[in-house]
C-alpha cells in the first residue's frame, strides 16, 4: 500500500477522542501508513458550553516530540481550527506563536447552532440547511486565510435528518464553485474527509466525485485525506478506496503539509 500521510485525526487533547497519541503512532505503524498528522480541535465560543474544545498548543507539541519517532514514520503537528465569523479575529491570539505543521479549517456550527442536534433543521429544507453551511465555509475562509487544508466541506450532511444524504455539486453548484475557486487560487486542499461517509443517522453521505473533478478544472492542486480518527481503528479508514476516486478525478497524489509547505504523496 502507498505510504499515505493520514492528516485528520484527534487524539487526548480533544475532548471528544478516545486515543492516546501514542498508539496511534504504533496503529500507523501496523497499518503500514507513512505517517500522521495529530489535528486537535480548537473551537472557540462554542454554543454547547459543556464541554471546552481547547488546548494548549505549546503542551500538545510537547508531547508530540516526546513521540517515540518510529524509523520511516512522520508524526506531524497540526490542528483543527473551527471558524465562525464572530471568533476570527479571537483565534491568532489563542494560538500565539505556535508553529504548526498544517492548520486544517473546519466549519462546525452555524448561525451559533450546532448543525449535530436538531434545531438546526428546524424550517429548512436540505437546499437551505446545506447551502448556509457552504455560505458560512466561503464567509470564513475569506476572512481567516492562514490555513492550509478545508476540512469537511461535507460535514453538515453527517448529521442532517433528510432523504437527501449527500451534497452533490449539481445542487449547489454556485456556492461550491466560489469555495474550490478560492482554494484554487490560495494554492489550499481539498480535504476529503472519510469519516463523512459512514452510517450515520440512517443513511450514508456518498462524495460526489464531480465536486473533487471540479476541483481540478478549477485549478485546485492539493487534495488531502484525513480519517478524522477518534478512534484508534479508524487511522486510515478507506485511504485506498478514497485515494483511487482522487486519482480518477486527475490528481496524481495525496497532500499534506509540514512545516505549512505542501508535500505530496504519490497515488501509485
Ligand atoms: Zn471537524
Ligand atoms: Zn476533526
């Protein structure tokens, strides 16, 4: 299998991960992967209160270099950064002058409502809950550029109560083409997200290939693969499925980024 970097996961310092750093290091070794990038969560203002998706960089790097750095493995620093408009101006300071490898963006809540539970559906249809994510992603990767990868552009399909499971280009075709356009130009990825097609809420979000194609015809170089792992056997779920639908969508390689500068993994 080629050595595909996973570039999404969560591991102790998110709140919601259930696996410890080091052996996720040892899973990317069994899995035969070449390395992985930990993305911890850092989400400002969050409307569940509850819980406090924080941490503080400077520990998470520590811990990182304290990493058993197996022979042929790259374990890179990274982290998932949840824009909403009102925060973006809030998240330098929270990050100060940590040097990440690869900053993911990632929109999570919307209009101050969290799109896991509910409300957020209440007096939408899919047109509109769908595509005032996709507004909202264009808003805040406007405004906020210094990052990398876009996260789960598809995220909100997880989670949504519709017939209507996945986001096809077709139906949002305006608001897709500005955010690939966009991350086209800025020389960002695409991330393709493997955690967003599985079975949840009865039913399973399917990618729709034409958006990662459009991608391409745009312009967009970069493409990146996460698991969004919480969870030790998810490390690389689906990487060859995923990689091969990458590939056939024009791109030669996976990407991700160390030190913020793009290294590509070829899809053999
Ligand atoms: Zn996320
Ligand atoms: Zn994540």
């Amino acid at each position: 299998m080629v050595k595909f970097i996973d570039s999404h996961t969560h591991c102790e310092f998110s709140p919601d991960s259930r696996m410890k750093m080091a052996d996720a290091v040892e899973k990317v070794r069994i899995e035969g992967l070449g390395g992985i990038v930990f993305t911890d969560h850092m989400d400002i203002d969050t409307p569940t209160k509850d819980r406090t998706f924080m941490f503080k960089p400077e520990e998470q790097q520590a811990a990182i270099d304290k990493l058993e750095n197996a022979e042929g493995t790259e374990i890179l620093k990274g982290i998932e950064i949840g824009l909403q408009p009102q925060v973006l101006n809030k998240i330098k300071r929270y990050i100060g002058d940590s040097s990440f490898d690869q900053v993911i963006a990632s929109v999570h809540f919307v209009d101050g409502v969290d799109p896991y539970h509910q409300p957020y559906y209440d007096g939408k249809n899919f047109i509109q809950a769908y595509g005032r994510y996709l507004d909202v992603i264009y808003e805040c990767i406007t405004t906020y550029t210094d990052f990398d990868i876009l996260g789960h552009y598809d995220y909100i399909a997880r989670y949504a109560p519709y017939a209507e499971k996945s986001i096809y280009y077709t139906d949002f075709s305006m608001q897709l083409d500005r955010i690939l356009k966009f991350l086209a130009s800025e020389g960002k990825a695409l991330e393709i997200n493997t955690n967003t097609y599985r079975e949840k809420c009865g039913g399973v979000p399917e990618l729709d290939t034409v958006v990662l194609c459009r991608f391409r015809e745009l312009g967009g170089e970069f493409v990146s693969l996460g698991s969004d792992s919480h969870d030790l056997n998810r490390i690389g779920e689906q990487f060859s499925h995923y990689s091969e639908i990458i590939k056939s969508c024009g791109f030669d390689s996976v990407t991700h980024f160390k030190k913020r500068k793009a290294e590509k993994v070829r899809i053999i």
